[in-house]
C-alpha cells in the first residue's frame, strides 16, 4: 500500500510497495511533488502501469541498452546482415538517445534529434527509417519498461529533397551497349533484364534459357554476409522475360567464355567480391570517360605516379557516371516506354509492392507528359 509523509523541505513523498528484494528486504518507489494530490496522483499512475505489466526491476535501463536488446532480437529473428548493418546505422544517428533512461525520454527529446538530423541535411526517407527504428526500438518495452512509445506523436521532417531515381539516357545506353569491356556483360545484363547487382552476382548460365529468352531469378548474393541468400520477398522469386538484344548478346558471350560458371565473374571465373565489382566498374567508368570523353585517348597514358603514390595527369572524369542500381531503373523505364503495363513490370522488376512500380510509372508519366506538351507549345508558337 502507498503511504504519504510530508518531508522537511515542504514536499510530499508517496511511497508504493514493490514487494520484497532476494534478501527479504522491502522495496518501494518514491513520489516527491509540491501538494499531496499531485505525489498521490504519481503513485497512481505507476500503480497501474504496473498493472499493465510495467517491470520495476527494469527500470533505469538506457535507449542504448535498449537498441542492444533490440538488435539481439532482430539477429535472432534471422535478418539478413545488410539489414542488422542498416539498422546500425540508423542507430547510430540516435546516439544522443543513448545515455538517456528509455522511461524518462518524452516526445520532445526524440523529436530534436530528428530536427537536428534534418538540418544535417539528411533526407525525408532516411529520417524516416531512423524514426521507424526508434519506434521499433521502443515498441520492445512497452509496457515492462515504458508506459507509451514517445515515437507515436512524432513528426519526421522533412528533410533534403530526395535525389530523383538515375536512369540512363539513349546516348548512356548506346554506350553500354556499343563498348566491349569486362564490365559490359554486367551492364548489358542489368540494362536489359532489370536484375539487382546482388541477383547477377550470383546467376548461372543455367538459370538462361535462350530457347525462351528467360532468366530464373531465385537466389542472390549477401556481399555483407559473404553467402547465397533468398531473396526477400516472395516476389524476388521471378522469370524474367528478355529481349532478343540481350539473348543474343549472352549467346555470343556464352560461346566465348564457356568453361565459366558465374554470368558475370572476376577475372579468374569465380564469383564476384564486393571489392571486384568495385574495381571493375571503375575501371569500366574510366574506361567509357576516355572513349566518349576525349576521343578514344589511352585512360592510362597519363596517369603516372607523383614521388608520393598520387596520380598525376589523370584524365578528368567528364562524362556522367552511373552505378549498377541506375541501368535496373533503365530496365523499368523502357518497360515503361514500351508500353508494358505496370502488373507485367511489377512482375519483371520483383517488386514485392506494386506501389513500388506505380511510384516510377507515375514519375515517368509526369516526365514525359510535360515534355510532348513542351513540344505542342513549340508547334504552338510556329503555327502563329
């Protein structure tokens, strides 16, 4: 039972019994506050969290004990570990969090560290994820620790604008498929099949049927865990339908390189490494800045070494890089200019929500729309 004394310095302390500790010795949490209807009006609320299930031994417990407990359940649900390497990211940006008592943090405190993230210059979507993985985070403890999550009445800012998604121009794509290199192969593959890096990392010529110009994607490479994995979701499980331009691209490649058992290998035939698809595309970078750059000029000719290792007289990169993640977007955007309806794509693409696909059609839809309006007005003008 709760009991109230009047203390010397002019407060009230509400006392509620906890029961007893392993020695036998009885243990209560305090209340102080300035008139006895507030201390009695604190006991009450703690009497019935712990009615609904609050833990006092738990408490004292930080965010960062917290986000160490969360971690450990998510290793033991069996995420894959790009995602544990995303999540401690994203905990990382809630490091201010960390020393904090979970019971004692409010709205407010986890709202100022997204507001000073936002003006770091992060963007919506990565603010949202962190506030996703605070929530997450708090969830674990209702209601053993914490009575309410504080992340439920947070507003995630808005943030940098987001880059808008890259996808290669019809100059770019002529490039991709007009300059022989070791990196080719893969850029062809994903320009025109759509497939995720990891997805043509670990493909088989046995997963290309040349007959039916299909490519079976079940499986992908964990570059972090270093193994085979399953796609994500049920929908990375696909056919995917290519063009005649790819399936005869591959058959040439295939009767020229015949002993391999990776699509797109190192330079010895194995598998790719994170660090060998690095330097191929560099390399493949370098490569097409030299040829469409500066007319064909030898990439290495003037990269020799200064006295202290750096290079010098390095061509300078002039052409617009892209990464592997842009030519799958290249992929969808045909599907999207050739008239394929977003059902089929979702299908070609993987995406496990059509939302996803939607989100590009509708980009594109508004690209392209305000540019054969563009082209009314010149005729407009003409015709005037």
């Amino acid at each position: 039972m709760a009991r109230t004394k009047k203390r010397t310095d002019g407060r009230y302390a509400k006392q509620v019994y906890l029961g007893k500790d392993e020695n036998g010795k009885r243990k209560y949490k305090t209340f102080y506050a300035a008139t006895l209807k507030d201390a009695e009006q604190q006991a009450a609320e703690y009497r019935a969290a712990l009615g609904r299930g609050l833990d006092p031994n738990a408490e004292g417990q930080t965010f960062g004990q917290l986000f160490t407990h969360y971690m450990c359940v998510k290793r033991a649900q069996g995420i894959g570990v790009s995602w544990q390497h995303a999540l401690a990211c994203y905990g990382k940006r809630l490091a201010p969090l960390y020393p904090m008592r979970a019971d004692k943090i409010r709205t407010a405190d986890v709202q100022r560290v997204l507001n000073d993230l936002a003006a770091a210059g992060l963007s919506h979507k990565t603010l949202d994820q962190i506030t996703g993985t605070a929530k997450a985070v708090f969830a674990l403890a209702v209601p053993e620790i914490i009575q309410y999550n504080p992340c439920d009445r947070v507003i995630v800012p808005a943030g940098k604008a987001p880059q808008e998604r890259g996808w290669l121009d019809a100059e770019r794509q002529a490039w991709v498929r007009d300059t022989p290199h070791r990196a080719q192969r893969a850029a062809m593959l994903m320009m025109y099949s759509g497939l995720r890096r990891g997805e043509a990392t670990a493909l088989t010529w046995a997963d290309v049927d040349f007959d039916h110009r299909t490519i079976t994607v079940n499986k992908s490479w964990d570059f972090a865990a270093d193994k085979i994995k399953k796609p994500k979701t049920a929908a990375g499980v696909r056919s995917v339908h290519i063009p005649k331009l790819l399936a005869d691209f591959l058959s040439a490649e295939r009767a020229a390189d015949p002993a391999t058992l990776y699509v797109v290998h190192n330079a010895k035939g194995g598998r790719m490494t994170e660090t060998a698809w690095r330097r191929m595309w560099h390399s493949y970078m370098l490569h097409l800045n030299a040829k469409y750059a500066f007319d064909g000029a030898n990439v290495f000719a003037t990269q020799s070494k200064n006295a202290d290792g750096t290079s010098r007289g390095a061509l300078p990169m002039l052409i617009k890089t892209f990464t592997a993640h842009e030519l799958r977007h290249t992929f969808c955007t045909l599907l999207y200019q050739a008239g394929v309806d977003v059902l089929t794509a979702r299908d070609q693409m993987g995406h496990s929500d059509i939302s996803v696909t939607m989100g590009i059609y509708t980009h594109l839809d508004k690209k392209y729309k305000a540019q054969k309006m563009d082209a009314l007005d010149a005729y407009l003008s003409q015709s005037v």
